[in-house]
C-alpha cells in the first residue's frame, strides 16, 4: 500500500471517529438538558418542603424535614451526574 492511501485511511478514520464523537456529545447535551430541567423541578419542590417545614411542628415538621433531605440527596446525586457528562 503506498504511503499515500494509508495516509487517506488514517484521515477517513479520524473523520469517522470525529463523526461519532459530534453525536455523542450532542446525545449527551441532549441528556444534561432533560436532567437539569428534572433537577430544577426537584429543587423547587425542596424549597416548598422547607417551607412547610418552617411553618408546621412537631412530628409533621420531622417528616417533611425527612423528605426534604432525601429530596436535596437526589438532586445532589443528578448534579453528579451532570458533572461527569462533562
């Protein structure tokens, strides 16, 4: 094979390579934005909790503190996975 089309096929591999990566990294914009919007609902309804919390007592306000905490772990968990989208 002349050193000129071995040349051309590490160039077409390449550009293949480059192809699959612009797909990829569009799918996963795609996905880092489906995740953030999911992640913003979350976070508001963490504020709502924490706001009942403050005006409710007793084991009412445990409960709603609860669900606010294993809320604000979830949305602490989907950031992470935002991070390692990039």
């Amino acid at each position: 094979m002349q050193a000129r089309e071995e040349l051309q096929k590490l160039i077409d591999a390449l550009a293949t390579q480059r192809d699959e990566l612009i797909v990829r990294a569009h799918l996963a914009k795609l996905e880092a934005q489906d995740e953030w919007r999911e992640l913003e609902g979350k976070l508001d309804e963490l504020r709502a909790k924490a706001k009942q919390a403050a005006e409710v007592a007793g084991e009412a306000a445990e409960d709603v503190r609860a669900a606010a905490r294993l809320l604000a772990e979830e949305i602490g968990r989907g950031y992470e996975r935002l991070k390692r989208l990039f």
